[in-house]
C-alpha cells in the first residue's frame, strides 16, 4: 500500500505541474460537431437494443482538462458526472462549466478508487486513457463496475503494447539519461527527437499523432512517471477480473480477419476460424502497431445486445451510418460503384468496394427504416445480410435492434 501511495503521489504531482490534455477554454467548436443525428448514433453503438434516450447518466472518470464538459456538451440533456484526482484538472473543468453554463455538469475531486462515494449507478461510464496509469488498475476498474447500471455501458480504452514499443524506448532512455519533467528538460528532449534515426519505431507516431505537438502531450507520453499496456489477453483477463463483459471494440474492423489486406491471406482461413478473443489477440500481432485498445463492456450479468445475423431478426435491424463514413467514387477498383472508408480507421488496407447493387441498398439507409422495408422484394436475401454484416464488420453502421428485441418479446409464450 505505501507502494501504491507513493506512485499516487508521483502521479499527481506530474499532472499539477503538466495538465493535460492541455487546457481549453472554449468548447463551442466541439459543440458544433454534435447534433442528434449524431448522439443517436453513438446510443445505438452503446445500447443497440434500447431505445434512443438523450437523458442518461454519465461518469467521466478521470475527466482531466475538458472530457467532462465535452460529454455535457456533447449530452446536453444527460446528467454528466466528472471525476478526477488532480486539484488542476478539477479546477480547468470547473472553469468551463461556469463560462459555458453546463447546468448537466458537476466535477468533484476524487479518485477513481473511491467512485463509490458517488452513492449513485451510470448508464454510462467513461474511462478512456486513466486505468493504466493507475497504481492499481484492478481496484479502479472494480470501483467503475460497482457504479455502473445494470444496463449500462462502459467505455474504456487502455495503452497497447506493441504499437508503443517505441514509446517504451524512449522512456527507458530518459531514465537512463535522468531527464526530469522541468520546461527546459522538455525543450531540450523535443530537440533532440529531431536527431533520432528515421527507422526508428516512435518516428511515425512522432509524425502522425498529435500528443507530440505540445509539452503537455510530450511529457505524458515519455515522462509520465507510471505507465503500463496490455496485450488484448491482458485486456480480457484485466475485465474478467472486474466482473465485466466484453462487447465490441470501439472500431472494430482492425481487430477481424474478414476485414482488410489479410483477408485475402493464405492465413484468412485460419484466423477466421479461432475463438473470438483469440482473433483479436492475433490481429493485433499481425497489425503491429496498435497503440491503444477501445472497447465497450458491460456488467457481467448483462443481458446479452449483440448483434446476430445467424437468424432472421437482423431483418429487423434499423441500420445507422456512421458519421465518419464516406462513399469515394474516384479511382475505384475494376468492377467497384464505390469504395467504403471509416476515416477514423488508420489501417489504409481498411477499405471495402462495393457493386452497383449494393450501393443502391447503402443509399436506401435511411436510419429510420428497418432492413425488412427497404426494398425487399427486389433485394436477395442472402446478398443482403452478407453486406449488412460486411458493413457492421467494416465499422460502417450501428443498427437500432430494439425493433428486433421487441418482435422476440411478443412472440415469447
């Protein structure tokens, strides 16, 4: 315990002296990227076989600078609850809270461990870049599933291994060298970055990812003075642990074998045919490099709300596009209408060409209409749950399956 308190300290000490992410004072730009088209979407994702409710609970836990107010924003008719440990972060959230007014926002200093202390359950739980920073990722993760609903979701997203493999030599060589987490220290390892070797495994996330543009966001990469990953098997066992299921990866598509370049692998075969988990824990060796895991779980005594096309009730199923999807018609594949993309995949082999035909149903998506309306009788069956389960695999739609639950309901004796 004195262990886990010193690294607490540490922890917090790092982030009084590094906020981050790096404070904002203005959320009107984010606001302006939500609408209910939108917060519809993200429910289905969260909750497919319930029906859309913009009023629900929300724990930001480990809200930092802004995530707290962005969810308020975000959720303007929702209850949202942020929490942190840092007396900074707690007071940058308060600030936006009065300068915009959030009304649905209240912040309290506390640490994710004594959640409890909230005395209330979520349907919606956030912790998205906290738990492996904490002295006891466990603990935490238990606190978060005591005040989770029943029914509720939790978002959660963990560092990955293998993709920071570069981070982690990089840290290993600040501790060598003793280089503290003072401005100057931080100036002067931002210049000497530029001196690294173009091969070397963090130049690509020093070129692509915006953590690196500023010293807050530099200082919590390499700095930081408590940080773990987990491998997807470690990232299960770490939910089972917590009493907590699995239900699908935020993006999904990175993590299946049906879905990109090694789909058409002599390994296709293979990988298709493990176990679900085992998939994924070989998709991201294939991959390489992913640098974090984003996943939404539930209460183990959940009822199941996954998504089913082995009957006929995915005739049921509202599709929902995405808004991070798009239809490119431009320098297509022989024999393609048009190609898919999710533009928040980053696995340029992540794209999906798609026939005349099956553009037509894309284009019937209303995100009103169940599937079993749209055009049935000039639609083959069998063509059509295939594409609509290619297209929940390629991270293109969510589907509102609450149509589908019902019909169950009244049809049990």
């Amino acid at each position: 315990m004195a262990a886990q308190a010193a690294i607490a300290a540490q922890v917090g000490e790092f982030y009084a002296n590094h906020p981050y992410p790096p404070p904002a004072d203005d959320v009107d730009a984010y606001r302006r990227t939500w609408d209910d088209r939108r917060r519809r979407t993200e429910s289905f994702l969260l909750w497919p076989d319930e029906p859309f409710r913009d009023d629900r609970s929300i724990l930001v836990a480990g809200c930092g600078t802004r995530q707290a107010a962005h969810y308020a924003v975000r959720w303007p008719n929702a209850k949202v609850v942020g929490i942190d440990f840092s007396d900074a972060a707690v007071a940058f959230e308060q600030a936006l809270k009065q300068k915009h007014r959030l009304s649905n926002l209240e912040v309290r200093r506390l640490d994710i461990e004594r959640a409890g202390e909230l005395q209330e359950r979520f349907d919606l739980v956030v912790c998205t870049g906290v738990l492996h920073h904490l002295p006891d990722p466990d603990a935490g993760l238990r606190a978060l599933r005591d005040v989770l609903a029943p029914d509720g979701a939790m978002h959660i997203m963990v560092y990955a291994p293998y993709g920071r493999a570069g981070i982690y030599m990089l840290q290993e060589y600040c501790r060598r060298l003793g280089i503290g987490s003072s401005a100057a220290e931080i100036r002067q390892l931002a210049q000497s970055l530029k001196a690294l070797p173009p091969d070397h495994p963090i130049v690509p996330l020093l070129q692509n990812s915006p953590d690196f543009a500023s010293e807050a966001g530099l200082a919590d990469a390499l700095l930081h003075p408590n940080d773990r990953a987990y491998s997807v098997p470690q990232f299960m066992d770490l939910l089972d642990r917590a009493g907590l299921r699995f239900g699908r990866w935020l993006r999904q598509a990175p993590y299946l074998a049906s879905c990109g370049a090694i789909a058409s692998a002599p390994h296709a075969s293979r990988l298709t045919e493990l176990p679900a988990a085992e998939q994924y824990a070989a998709m991201e060796l294939f991959r390489g490099s992913m640098v974090r895991h984003s996943a939404i779980v539930s209460c183990a005594e959940r009822r199941e709300a996954g998504v089913d096309f082995t009957g006929d009730a995915w005739l049921q199923y509202v599709p929902i596009r995405l808004p991070e999807t798009v239809a490119v018609h431009e320098r297509l594949p022989t024999g393609a209408s048009a190609v898919l993309i999710n533009r928040s995949h980053t696995y340029t082999d992540l794209y999906l060409p798609i026939d005349a035909a099956r553009e037509r149903i894309l284009e019937a998506i209303d995100g009103n209409r169940r599937i079993a309306d749209m055009g049935r009788a000039t639609i083959d069956k069998n063509m059509a749950r295939d594409f609509f389960e290619q297209l929940w695999c390629w991270d293109q739609v969510v589907f509102d399956t609450n149509k589908a639950r019902a019909r169950r309901s009244d049809s049990t004796p």
